[in-house]
C-alpha cells in the first residue's frame, strides 16, 4: 500500500499509482497548487457516462471541488504507455483549460510531461501541446514574465530535474552522463549569476509560452543565457571555474532547460538547501557510482558529523573538508553555523548576523575536490549558502600543496584548522601509486613503531588511509589551553577491526596521534546500491601521545533512512501507518539524530545515561588492553562486552 499525497488515503501501489504520487509531489512542491484545490478519482458527469469516468487527478480553481470550477485534469500512467486521448474524451464537458499527461520518471522508458491547453473563448475543443503548465496563481501569458520577487522557493525539485534529466538523457544530443551533468552545472550557475545581479528587478533567465513554440524564439532564449554565461566567465568570482568553455546544448535544448527551471529562487530565502542537494544527486548520482571510489554521504550521516562536532562561528573556528566532493558537509557546517549566530541574535542584529555568517562562509570555510564536476557542484552550492564558494579549490588534497598551483597556500596550509570534516575515497581496488605523493605520509609505509618508517607498502596505498593522516596534518595542535583541532571522519570500517599487521599498526598510530572523541558504526546500507563497504565514522581530536586514561563515547546507528535499494525507510506505527512529521512528509527510519543527542548529553556530564545498544562508552584502556587495538564499537558493545569476558574466562 502506498499513502496519497494530497488525501492521504491509502492506495493499492501499482507502477501507474507511483506515477501519480510523483505528479502530485511536483504539484504541490514545485508548482505551489495546494492540497486542498485537488483531489483524485474525481467521476466526471457526461451524459450516459456519468459517474464512470474519472480523472486521475483534478485541479481546482478553489477549495470548491465541482466540475465546473475545474482548472485542470490530469491523466497518469505506467512509465511507456502510449498518450491516448482518454482524458481528452471528457475533458469538454468540464470547465477545465488544461490536460496534463504523465507517466512516471523511469529513465530508460517514461516519456515525461505533456501539457495541453485549449482556448476557451474561440476554440474549447481544440487542443494544442504548450511547454509548462502554470504555476499556482500564475497565467499561461505570464510564464516567462518573472519578476526576481516572484521566484518560488526550491522546497522539492527532484522530480522536475530527474524528468529534465531523463529527456536530456533520452532526446537530446548529449549521451554521457558526465556530459549532461557539466552542461546542467552552466546553467545553473546562469540562473544563480541572474538571481545574484540586483540591478535588474527582472529576470534573463526566462522562457516565454509565445518563445518556446518557435525555433526564432528559442534562439532568442539561448541569447539570453549564452550572454549570462560570457558575464560570469569575466566575473572575478566565478572566472576560474569555466574559463574558455562554452554552452555545448544547441538552443532549443538550452530553452528547454530554462522553461522547466525558471520559476525557482535558489536563492530565496526559504529554499531549502537540503532539496537543492536532491537536485545535484540526480544529475551527479550516475557518476558516483564508485569507480573512484567517492560514494554520495547519505545527509543524515553529514548532520550527524557536524552537530556532532558542532563547529562554533562564536570562536571564528575555521573548517575544511579536504576531499568535499560536492559540498554536502561544508553545505551542511555552514547552515549549522549560521542557524547557532542567528539563535543569538535578536531581530535588530539579525542582519548583522546574516552579514557575519556570510564573511564567515568566505573566510573560513574550505573545500578541496580533485574531481572538475565535482568541484564546480561544490563551488555553486556554497555560492547558494551565501559567500562560501570563495574557500573551494581544484586541487588533490594529497599531493604536495606546492605543485597544486590553484591551491591558496597561505588559506590552506598545515595546522591551520579547528575543524575537518570529510568522506575520502575509499576502496581496496583504488590506491594511490605516486612515490613523491607516498613519501608525504606515515602511513604509506610499514611503521616498525609509531613514527619509525620501514618499507613503503608494496602497490600502494588506500587513499582513505592517507587522508586519515592529511586530516591529521591540517588540524591544529593545542596551545594555550585551547584544544586540538576535531576531525570527523567517514572509514572503511576493516581500518577499525581489520586483523593483519597494517591496519592494527593504522590503529596503534590513531591511538598515540590523537584522542579518540567517539566512534559511530554505521548500518552496511549506508552507501548502498552502490557499494556495501561498511563504514563507521571517527571522531577525534589532535592530541599528541597522550598518557592519561579516557572515556570514548561509543554509537551504533541502526538505520539511516533508506535501505539497501536506496529506496526511502518509513516510520510506521504498531498498526502500520506510515507517521508523517510536522509537514505532512513520510518519518524516515533514522538514528543519526538520536546519536547526536546523546552525543551532546554525553558532552555535558561524561556519562550516556542509561546505556543502550545503540550507545555507550568505552575507556581508552580497554582498547589498550586488546590484542588487535579495536575501535569499532560494534566490538564494545554492552551485550557482547559479556560474551567476550566469558570467552577470556574460559
């Protein structure tokens, strides 16, 4: 059973019912139409087949549901059925001005939208295919007329891009996804270059209805966003990141793109960023797929690092995250930061806040992302958070800072940073090979004691070992009662638990390098589908040989919201409805959040309370104490800590 979106009935779950599900989050979450001017199977009165025909959805001018206060109907089917005329057959007896026809967002087999309108005054039975359907409160004539004030915020748009993305894949000229993404990163970036030029009250990224039905008028369009595009190359801020590139779409695929992302502030002040970050995964996805070893971090996996570690704008602490990809836990540090000065801010400092937050982004924030699409992802993102793009570099992070000629080396040098934050590649099957980039770290070699070097590993070695080591290299010691720098950072969990000779001097290296702060096992679907390497995450701070004994908060995350297809993991309740939070979405399965509290309960008194599966804490001595010098805290878990006594007993 699936629950409906705007009535929340529950629905038989067939592939038709997912494609109506879908239509309705983009009515209400791209288009503006409220739940209450719609509802489904609404029976159509005609003549002798009154009542026996319905439409699938029925979009109202009002709250008041009558056929003749209609303004649309909506037709939805199994993604690859044919478009038929069924909903054209009685839509004349109703009021309605527009026929929309839908049939999933499947990639390889849906064709997508078609939007129909027929001319009420001259010609009620004529239908004629438009580009966009209109917003709510908006005119078929006055799409494409956007005033910069009458952009909607972004709150869902993943099914508006994965449709612009399966019709760019399947129609248009462009065929690999890299391809496809690199040209979608131009043009939003036009979008956020026009929305940040506040000279002009009006916006040039539009497309008119009268424009998109001719090849002149999709020319003028493309004009429009090509001369975007030169204005941001020459932008001081932006020049590094396209140099001589141009728009590679021809123009009727560039109007096409602008049609169907015109009505969106990305700037507006009540976009939500976590959706702009559902946007970048459904063109950036296909290439995460693990090649290089860089898998999407999952967002409650980020919130969860950063509350975590809770990076403080009061302290001016900088962060850098030196394998960013696109930007989801510097993204996720800012917003964090900038939500902790606004809570201290009354309503006569709140734009002093702002302001501050916005000098904070571009001063101490720092990303640095090997990967070109990868980069400019990050460097618009941040751009959307304020001022943060500035601190992103093209750079490998791994490699001596001196031969990265775009790395600002006086901005990212060695401890220099309170705060790491970070996902590195990871994989046995990528190593890194490079001698000069080896000789740089530790642990590319076999370490006969901690700091005493012996052979370097033979093949080379896993990248996610050495940026444990660069991470390293980037925080700040302690001095002057000011603490080290604090690392979070996401491992292969082997490194953790692993039995052979390397990993267990990679931990005896940790151990003596730093305080461990915490620990957090994460459940094997955490970067499922695309890889099932089981993860866990480190938390830590720079220390050096530290003598004393300590306590190490311990979590097991049973759950982080999806599972192992990716698909969304529900909370239901003991009768098996789905529970819905305080905006009518689906509660997702997730136990990051309560990680993180208990986390910063654990902070304030030194002790979990009452000691769970899911947390509980460790003192440093017991991992001494163990032959392997374990630090995955599945291993420590209260109702195993027993069986492994009794083991050692017997």
């Amino acid at each position: 059973m699936i629950e409906d979106y705007i009535t929340g009935r529950q629905l038989r779950e067939t592939p038709e019912e997912r494609s109506r599900q879908a239509l309705e989050e983009m009515l209400v979450d791209s288009w503006g139409y409220p739940k209450e001017h719609m509802t489904i199977e609404f029976p159509i009165q005609r003549g002798s087949q009154s009542g026996r025909e319905k439409a699938d959805i029925a979009i109202f001018r009002s709250d008041d549901h009558a056929q003749t206060n209609l303004l649309a109907i909506v037709e939805t089917k199994a993604p690859g059925e044919v478009l038929d005329d069924q909903a054209f057959s009685y839509v004349t007896a109703t009021t309605a001005e527009f026929v929309i026809w839908f049939d999933g967002l499947e990639r390889d087999r849906s064709q997508g939208l078609r939007h129909f309108w027929r001319d009420m005054r001259n010609d009620p039975t004529t239908f004629i295919q438009i580009p966009n359907f209109p917003a709510y409160n908006e005119t078929l004539e006055s799409i494409g007329h956007i005033s910069k004030g009458d952009l909607r915020p972004v709150r869902n748009i993943r099914g508006v891009l994965r449709r612009l993305h399966n019709r760019l894949y399947s129609e248009g000229p462009l065929k690999r996804e890299a391809d496809i993404a690199h040209e979608i990163i131009k043009v939003l970036f036009c979008k956020l270059f026009d929305e940040l030029d506040l000279r002009n009250e009006y916006c040039s990224f539009r497309a008119t209805v009268d424009e998109m039905q001719t090849a002149e008028g999709h020319s003028e369009i493309a004009d429009r966003i090509r001369g975007l595009f030169g204005r941001l190359q020459s932008d001081r801020a932006y020049s590094g990141m396209f140099g001589k590139d141009e728009l590679r779409y021809e123009d009727r695929w560039i109007a096409y793109i602008v049609s169907e992302l015109q009505l969106f502030g990305l700037t507006h002040p009540d976009t939500s960023i976590e959706a702009m970050g559902d946007a970048y995964e459904v063109f950036i996805g296909p290439q995460l797929k693990g090649e290089s070893g860089q898998f999407f971090t999952p967002r409650a996996v980020v919130r969860m690092a950063v509350e975590m570690l809770n990076p403080s704008i009061a302290k001016r602490e900088s962060i850098i995250d030196p394998a960013c990809g696109s930007g989801g836990f510097l993204s996720y540090a800012l917003r964090h930061v900038t939500h902790a000065a606004e809570s201290l801010a009354d309503q006569e400092q709140s734009g002093r806040a702002a302001s501050s937050a916005k000098e904070y982004a571009s001063n101490f924030i720092h990303g640095i992302e090997i990967d070109e699409l990868l980069y400019r992802v990050a460097k618009s993102y941040m751009a959307l958070m304020g001022d943060g793009q500035a601190g992103i570099y093209r750079a490998d992070a791994l490699a001596d800072p001196a031969s990265e000629s775009q790395l600002d080396q006086d901005r990212v040098s060695n401890g220099s940073f309170d705060v790491v934050l970070t996902n590195p590649p990871f994989g046995s099957r990528i190593k890194v090979e490079t001698r000069a980039t080896l000789n740089r770290y530790d642990l590319a070699f076999d370490l006969e004691d901690v700091d005493k070097r012996g052979d370097q590993i033979s093949g080379g070695q896993e990248p996610a070992i050495l940026f444990l080591e660069r991470c390293h290299q980037l925080l700040k010691l302690p001095e002057d009662g000011r603490p080290g720098g604090r690392m979070a950072i996401v491992l292969p969990r082997q490194i953790l638990n692993g039995h052979d000779k390397m990993v267990r001097n990679i931990r005896r290296w940790i151990l003596s390098h730093f305080r461990i702060l915490a620990v957090v096992d994460l459940p094997p679907e955490t970067f499922q589908p695309f890889t099932g390497t089981v993860t866990s995450v480190l938390f830590a701070e720079k220390i050096p040989n530290i003598t004393h004994q300590y306590t190490i908060f311990m979590g097991i995350v049973g759950a982080v919201g999806h599972d192992r297809r990716g698909e969304p993991l529900v909370l239901r309740d003991e009768s098996g409805e789905v529970q819905l939070d305080d905006q009518g979405r689906p509660t997702l399965l997730d136990d990051t959040g309560k990680i993180a509290e208990l986390y910063a309960s654990y902070q304030t008194s030194t002790e979990v309370g009452d000691e769970t599966h899911s947390a509980f804490t460790v003192s440093s001595r017991e991992i001494l104490e163990t032959d392997d010098l374990r630090l995955d805290a599945s291993y420590y878990a209260p109702q195993l800590r027993v069986r492994h006594k009794l083991t050692r007993v017997v």
